[in-house]
C-alpha cells in the first residue's frame, strides 16, 4: 500500500515539473527582442577611434612594403663626351653606321663642289616668302623612274619631275611641245620644250644624276634662256646620250663639271630671259646638246600614279602629217573634254622638234588619269575620232585619219 502511494506522489512531481518548465518557458519575457551576439563589441561613435588602433600597434608585425630612396641632388642630363678641346664630337667611321652602300657606277659617288660657289645674283628678287609658302594644292604623287612598261619596248619614262608636287609640276597646256603658242594671228617660236609656271624661288630639282655641263646664263650664245643649267645624264638610250636643260632660274646653285643625283636640288624658278612670267622651261635631247636635238619631254618625264600619256598623229588625206591641228580629248565615261592640244609645227630646217624614234608621234598629251578617252580632230571639215584606253605609267597610241569612204576625189595631176 505505501509502495503504491510513493510511487503515485513521484509520478505527479516528475508531471509537474514537466508542467512547470513548460510554462516558464511559454512566458512572454521582459527583453525590446534584440538579440545581442555577446562575441561581437559594440560600434563606438569615436571619429578618433582609428588613431588608437594605430596607437595598440596593429599591424607592426607586417612585412614592410619595399620603398626607393628619393634623391635629394639636382637632376643633371647626360651629356656626349668630346674629343678634345675644339669641342668637336668623334667622326663615325663608315662601319659604325652600317657599312659601304653599293654604287651602280662610279661617277655617282665623285666630291661635289661647294653648292654655294656658282649661285647667281640676279635682277629677281628672292624671297622666304615664297620660298617657304606652305603648299595650297597638291598635284599626284608621281611614278618613279625608270618606267618602260610598253610590252613593245617603246616606252622610256626615265626622268622625274622637275618641280615638287606642291608646286607647278606639269606641262602648261596652252604652249604645248611643237606648238607655236596660243594665238595663231601673233604666233611665238616654236616650242622646244614644255613650261612649268611658278613663283619665283620655287625649287627646281635635277630630272636625272649625271655631270652639269653649264650653269649660268649665255647658254651657247642665247639670251632667251637667261640662266640655265645643262645637265648630261650617266644613263642613256640606245646607246645615245641624254641630256635635260633648265631654263630662265632667278639663281643657280651648281656649277659647271658637278656631279649631281636624281632630285637634287639645282637652282630656283625664275623670270630670267625672254618669258612672259616666271616658269621653268625643261628640255629633253636625245643623241646630242644642240638646239635640234630636242624631243617632247612627256614621253621621257614619269606621269602622275593612276595616269598615262597619249600620244598620236594626224594624216591628211593624201597620207601627210597635218601640223598644227587642233586635238581634244574627251573623257568617254563623263563626255567632259579633259585636255586638247596641237600637233607639231616643222619648219624644214635644222632646228625643228623631232617626233619620238618609235612612236613617230606628232602630238602628245600627259597626265591623263586611267580610263577610255575618245580622240577628236577635225579633217577637211570632217569629225574624226577614235577611242583609247589609258594605263598606268604607258603612253597610249593613236592615229586619226578619214576612212577610205570620206576621202575626196584627188585632183588629178598633170599629165595623168
């Protein structure tokens, strides 16, 4: 009986215990219910706080950080050390600067006198300014020589230009090589070269490297030229000798007997001698270093890149070359006339202009870019043209002549 009451009273503390944990824990608590991580301190409001976490030594036992000295003296540049008290510096030798260059002959690489010996003092007045005025209008670069792309050989564009491409560097149309100049009631000499005009001062360069034959005026024994320089060529054509001729320079900056290369510069643009204004006039001679030894320089002077030359002559009805005939080029794709010129003028004599060896030409048009161009002239009041196609850096060749229908009857001659 006491067995059973004992166990009876310890059945119900053990349930009231249980009870009672249970309603402690179900009693809503006194807290605001911010849960307070006791690991973690609380952030102070200290803007100084950093200085004394600086001030407990953190990070002392950190690695340093390399660091380079800062000079405290004044920054002195270097400087090359002189050879001697003349305060010259030492002259490289030839191996220093990367060895010999190759020559292709050894006329090329003879002394050349002081530039300044033969400059010429003339009635031109030089200036800076238009020596040195910057460029307004570019012409096309131009090809460089030598050029013969001709599949038949016949094409020799040896020269450069004489001028710059800044400058005036191609033929003045209305005086064209042969030609008798624009005015047929008051007609000028025929023309044995082409004209390039430009201010005074502007550079002229040499066509060519060769030997200066003359600089200076009296070119055998012409007042017309006024001051030239006379240029023979290293190279030549077919077997012949070239020579190039410069005329009417305000000054002359090389003398007679000097070596000269392609591009080097010989004098400036002028109005010495019989001109109209100031230009240079350029000639090209084939074969000799007369007067009539002269032919057109546009089939010896390089075109522009992305232009050609034509060339052609005009036959009358009977097979003559007509002189003086008036040509045009018309550009096919646009209809636009692009250039026109007049065949050459012969006078019989020993001073006449010669057509080209092979090409037999007896006009010649420059500098026209690559495309299809139609031809035109005029025979016994007849239209004639025919069509041409224009290539790079190749002179293009065509002959106008009537057709065998559109010639008239010949009177027949005497005795026939």
């Amino acid at each position: 009986m006491r067995r059973g009451v004992l166990t009876t009273i310890l059945v119900i503390l053990a349930f009231g215990g249980f009870g009672l944990l249970l309603w402690a824990n179900a009693r809503p608590g006194t807290s605001s219910g911010v849960i307070v991580i006791p690991t973690l301190q609380a952030p102070t409001d200290d803007p100084e706080s950093w200085q004394a976490i600086l001030q407990a030594g953190f990070g002392s036992n950190a690695t340093p950080l390399p660091t380079i000295g800062i000079s405290t003296q004044a920054f002195v540049p270097p400087t090359l050390a002189l050879v001697a008290a003349d305060s010259t510096l030492a002259p490289l030798a030839p191996v220093q600067v990367g060895g010999g260059q190759p020559t292709l002959n050894a006329v090329v690489t003879a002394t050349r006198p002081a530039p300044t010996a033969a400059l010429l003092a003339t009635d031109s007045l030089v200036t800076a300014q238009v020596v040195t005025r910057p460029p307004a209008d570019w012409n096309p670069p131009p090809l460089i020589p030598p050029i013969s792309r001709d599949p038949l050989g016949r094409d020799h564009y040896w020269f450069s230009r004489p001028v710059d491409s800044n400058a005036t560097n191609f033929a003045l149309f209305s005086y064209a090589f042969g030609s008798d100049g624009p005015q047929q009631e008051n007609p000028w000499r025929v023309h044995h070269g082409i004209d390039m005009p430009n201010p005074i001062g502007q550079t002229v360069r040499a066509a060519g490297s060769g030997t200066v034959v003359w600089a200076g005026p009296g070119f055998q024994d012409s007042p017309s030229y006024g001051n030239v320089v006379f240029i023979r060529h290293d190279f030549g054509y077919n077997g012949q000798p070239l020579f190039t001729l410069y005329a009417h320079l305000a000054n002359v900056f090389v003398s007679a007997g000097q070596i000269v290369n392609a591009e080097d510069p010989i004098g400036l643009v002028g109005n010495t001698g019989r001109v109209s204004g100031p230009h240079v006039h350029f000639e090209v001679r084939v074969g000799g270093d007369r007067y009539g030894d002269t032919y057109n320089p546009l089939l010896w002077m390089v075109s522009y890149v992305g232009h050609g030359a034509i060339a052609g002559r005009v036959m009358g009805p009977r097979g003559d070359l007509l002189q003086d005939q008036t040509v045009t080029i018309r550009d096919f794709r646009t209809g636009l006339v692009v250039q026109s010129t007049t065949t050459y003028i012969f006078l019989d004599n020993g001073s006449d202009v010669n057509s080209d060896p092979l090409w037999q030409e007896t006009f010649v048009v420059g500098d026209i870019p690559v495309g299809r161009y139609e031809v035109i002239t005029n025979i016994d009041g007849l239209r004639v043209s025919e069509l041409v196609d224009v290539s790079e850096g190749m002179t293009s060749f065509v002959e106008l002549a009537l057709t065998q229908q559109e010639i008239p009857e010949l009177t027949p001659t005497a005795g026939s």
